[in-house]
C-alpha cells in the first residue's frame, strides 16, 4: 500500500509538474505479447518491459503506450478485455505492474494504457449479465436488436472484421452488434451507466498513476439509431464480401460528445493525456478530434501521413501543410507504424535503399512541430515477417481472409534484442511469433556498436530534437514548394535562427539551393546536425547535395 501510494505521488507529482509534456513527446508504441518474455513461455510480459527500460530511456522516448495487458480471452490479443482492472496472468500481476510504473517514473519515462471503450470481450461479466435475458440491469449495455420479419440481421451493416456485423443469440433471441469480431461485442454508448461504468475504470489506472490513455476504435462508438442500410460501394472486400460505406457506423457526431465528457475525466488529474485511434479522410475531420475548444483529445493520430504509402513529394507536403494550418494551431501526432499495418520498410522501401528510407521516415516523423509515435522495432529495421501458410497464422482476420487478408502477424513478431536464438526475445520456448529473418544483423545489440546504424540514427535524431531550440519550439515553414524530387522545410524560432531539413524522395542525387530570404532568417552557411549519409559536406543554403533518398538536418548559421 505504502509502495502504491509512493508512485501515485510520484507521478502525480513528476506529470503535474509538466502537464505539457505531450506536446512535442516521442512515444513508444509496445506490444507486450512481444517485446519480451522473462518466464520463458514465449509470450512477452510486464517484467520484460521494466528489464528494458534502460534501452528505452538510452533511445530517448517521453513514454510508452502499451497495447491491452489486462485480462482477456486474447481472441484479438488483448483487445478483447474481460476485467479492466486487472492484468492478464500470461502478462504479469498487479505487482510487476506497478514496478513497471515505478522503475519508468525513476527514468522519466511515463506509461500510457491503452483504453478499448467500444467493445468488450464477449466473456466480460457485463456481456454476460447482458446477453442472460431481455430484462437484466445489464439488458441495454450492448447493441441489441431483433431479427427482421425474415430471421435476418437487421440491415447490412460488415463487420470490419468480415462478414455480418450482427451475431444471433440464442437465449435473447436477438442479434447483438460487433464493429471487430464477434467476441467483441459492441457496448452501447448512449446508456449512461455504461460511460460511467467505462470512466471509472479510467479513474482506476489514472490512480495508479498511468499518464493517460491511448483510445481504440474512437470513430466506432456509435451507430446509427435508425439501423439504416448502409450504401453499397463498388467491388468485394477481402473476406468476400460487397464493400460497404460505413456513413452510418463510423464516425458519428455523438462521438465527440463522449470525448468531451472522457476529457472531463482526465482533467481531474493533472497532466495526463488522451491519445486517439482516429484513422480519418481528412485533416478536417481530425481537427475535430481535438474539440472547438481543445476539449477533447490531446493528442488523435493522424493518420494520413504516414499511411500515404507511396514516396510522393507533393502528397507528403501537401499532408504536412495540412496538419499545419488544418489543426488549428493544435500539435499534430504523427506515426508511421503500429502493430495493424505492415512495416513502414515494406510500404514505402524499393528494396535497393531501404535503408536511406527508413532514415528518410524517421527525419520526417522526427523534425516537423509534431509529437511523434513509434513502434517498436522501427528504430532497428525490423521488417514484416507475414505468415506463408494460413496454418501458421494467429491472427484471426488471416485465417477469415486467406489469402487475401493474411492478418497482421507480419508487424508483430519478437523485437530483436540479440543475435542469440530467438533473438534474446527470452527463453528457449519457440515465440509466439517466429523472429524476423534479419535478425542476425538488425537488432539492438550489433547496431548499438555501430555508429552508423539505424538505431544510433534514431537516438541521434531524437536527442536533436530535445536539444535544439528550433527542432523544439519553432514554427514549420515549407520551402522548396515547387520541387517534385526534394521535401524541405525549416523550423525557425522568433529570433529568425533556423534549422533546415531536406529530404530526397528520389533515387538519383539531387542539389538543392533554400532561399531565405523573405523570411528572415540571417545567415548563408549550414551547420550539419544530421545527416543520413556518410561526409556531408559543411554546405550553404545555396549548394545542398543529397544523394538517392538521402536526408539532411543543418542549421543556418549566421
Ligand atoms: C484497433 C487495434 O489497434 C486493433 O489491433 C484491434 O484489433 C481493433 N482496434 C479492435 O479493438
């Protein structure tokens, strides 16, 4: 108990003391299934997060969000919670937990739950209340509706998981709503005792001192009432399916409603955040996200930049200008990979640079006025390792989608520590995953030794952006605009002092010349910070040579 109330006033005390910390923050997306596993069953676990919190605090990130560890059925690995207030044994107890969050605070380091408010596990006692009769205290927690005149589902709503949203109950003798699959049962959002049931689980971890949320599925809380037919779109999905619009299940008005009353909860604490799962068209519908008066998210993902997937000049500036001048004035969380898509490498590498490419992402996740999220393994190089036989597949929606849809087992295989087996992943069970093929060279203990490699880029990169007052406090000006091979922009502070970024979207070498001189900035000369290439030469703003997918970092000297 002492311990407990030790590390509330810790980190009451260290978050309170910099309620802003958010902004500008790196955080670092974990999934604990396979970060590492230290009792050798071959799944990650608590303990094994807290055995590298040295590692993390070396790499240099503000927090990190961890993907679900409470209990659950693990039929969608943890984002199908059974008890919100507990931790799944297979991940830990309560005590490791709050080890975890002691040695993370000692480091600075803050830990952001992950929060899935639209959908509960189908073995939570509140689905299983809901579903025992038509009239429980529990009868209206979860979307219930009849079958039509038919015995049907009630309309043509797709789950985003295949096939019908809508499964039968025989006991209720009615169909019950799942966005995801069918044992994540949709909870139903506009019952009061529901949100209030979900805010005080918040409260429970906010408590425990966690430095706020990362919310799943934001857009998916509520459904249409009227239970429209959603409109056809052209072509099958990969579940073989017609392809639905989804005007009527995502991204409704009243969603904002509950972020603004889940900002109200937050705020109770001092210095804690609310980071969103908002994948959205455009920039105008995230700028929603934050509320008309910064009284929702802090922090919703945009998700548009980094989810681009082709190397466009004009597309990648066209998206960075938007999230400048879209968002109004709020700080923009950009992220380019997480445990539902394919390795950034794999979207946007050619497969002869993939190296300068990847530096390439991480100057252009690192160097805007954003904060910034990573995903483990991204500053190493880990690569998809997508499953060749649908035998091997554990992720549900690759065995539902075969082939088509091989699942997202590819982005989640064991972070690579070591060239030891399994990648010093921990033990001698085979992982849940098998490791990454590269894993004899792309791991964290041959690239700390190398002063070139990935990871020593990545920790370089961020130190920069902690210590330079322009990378951390100035405003972002694109300049170049017309160029189709070179992305750059400047980050330059009141005092006119300016940091130049450029980038080469292209294979060839290009020369570039920044002009200036309307913004004024003083000086010609640059001073190199980073460089993704080996012998930058001191340039001025009128001769920077990048080679093929080459990135620089330099500051104008006066
Ligand atoms: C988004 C999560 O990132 C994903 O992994 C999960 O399957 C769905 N939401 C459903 O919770």
């Amino acid at each position: 108990m002492a311990k407990l109330l030790a590390t509330f006033l810790l980190c009451t005390l260290a978050w309170g003391a910099d309620p802003d910390w958010w902004r500008n923050a790196v955080i670092y997306e974990i999934y604990p299934r396979s970060f590492a596993d230290t009792n050798g069953d071959g799944i990650g676990d608590l303990n094994g997060i807290t055995e590298h919190l040295d590692y993390l605090k070396d790499l240099g990130v503000d927090a990190i969000w961890i993907t679900p560890f409470y209990p659950s059925p693990q039929v969608d690995f943890g984002y199908d919670i059974s008890n919100y207030e507990a931790i799944d044994p297979q991940y830990g107890t309560m005590a490791d937990f709050d080890r975890l969050m002691r040695e993370a605070t000692k480091r600075g380091i803050r830990v952001v739950n992950d929060m899935v408010l639209n959908h509960t596990s189908d073995q939570h006692p509140w689905f299983k209340e809901s579903k025992s009769s038509r009239k429980n205290p529990k009868a209206d927690w979860y979307v219930w509706q009849n079958a039509d005149a038919k015995g049907h589902p009630p309309n043509n709503w797709q789950s985003i998981f295949g096939h019908s949203a809508w499964q039968w109950d025989e006991k209720r003798k009615q169909f019950y709503y799942h966005a995801f699959y069918k044992e994540q049962p949709d909870l139903n959002w506009r019952n009061q005792a529901v949100r209030d049931a979900m805010y005080d689980t918040m409260r429970f971890w906010l408590d425990k001192g966690v430095a706020g949320f990362r919310l799943d599925a934001v857009p998916s809380l509520f459904e249409d009432v009227q239970l429209r037919d959603e409109p056809y779109l052209e072509g099958m999905d990969a579940y073989g399916e017609r392809i639905v619009s989804r005007v009527y299940t995502d991204n409704l008005a009243e969603v904002h409603e509950v972020l603004r009353e889940l900002r109200h909860v937050t705020n109770e604490y001092p210095g804690r955040v609310l980071i969103g799962e908002t994948y959205l068209p455009n920039s105008l519908e995230l700028a929603k996200m934050y509320g008309k008066n910064q009284d929702e998210l802090h922090l919703p993902m945009d998700m548009q930049l980094g989810f681009l997937n082709k190397l466009s000049v004009a597309d990648f500036r066209r998206k960075l200008f938007e999230a400048e001048t879209q968002l109004n004035g709020n700080m923009p969380l950009f992220a380019f990979d997480n445990h539902d898509n394919m390795r950034s490498v794999d979207r946007y590498g050619d497969g002869v640079h993939n190296d300068a490419i990847q530096r390439l992402i991480a100057t252009v996740l690192l160097t805007p006025r954003a904060s910034a999220l990573m995903y483990y393994g991204e500053e190493l190089g880990m690569t998809t390792n997508t499953p060749t036989r649908v035998e091997d597949v554990q992720d549900p929606i690759g065995r539902i989608g075969w082939p088509k849809e091989k699942g997202r087992d590819g982005e989640r295989t064991p972070m690579q520590w070591n060239n030891d087996a399994n990648a010093g992943f921990g033990g001698t069970h085979k992982p849940w995953l098998p490791v990454g093929p590269n894993y004899k060279t792309v791991n964290v203990a041959v690239e700390s030794k190398e002063p070139d490699s990935l990871l020593n880029y990545y920790k370089r990169l961020i130190k920069l952006r902690k210590e330079n007052e322009q990378l951390r406090e100035g405003e972002f000006v694109l300049t170049n605009e017309a160029s189709e091979t070179v992305l750059s922009y400047i980050r330059v502070t009141r005092d006119g002092k300016a940091v130049v970024v450029a980038m080469n979207f292209t294979s060839q070498p290009q020369a570039m010349s920044v002009d200036l001189s309307s913004r004024g900035v003083k000086g010609r000369h640059l001073k190199t910070l980073l460089a993704s290439f080996p012998g930058a030469k001191e340039p001025d703003l009128g001769h920077i040579t990048l080679p093929a997918f080459g990135s620089y970092v330099g500051q104008v000297e006066p």
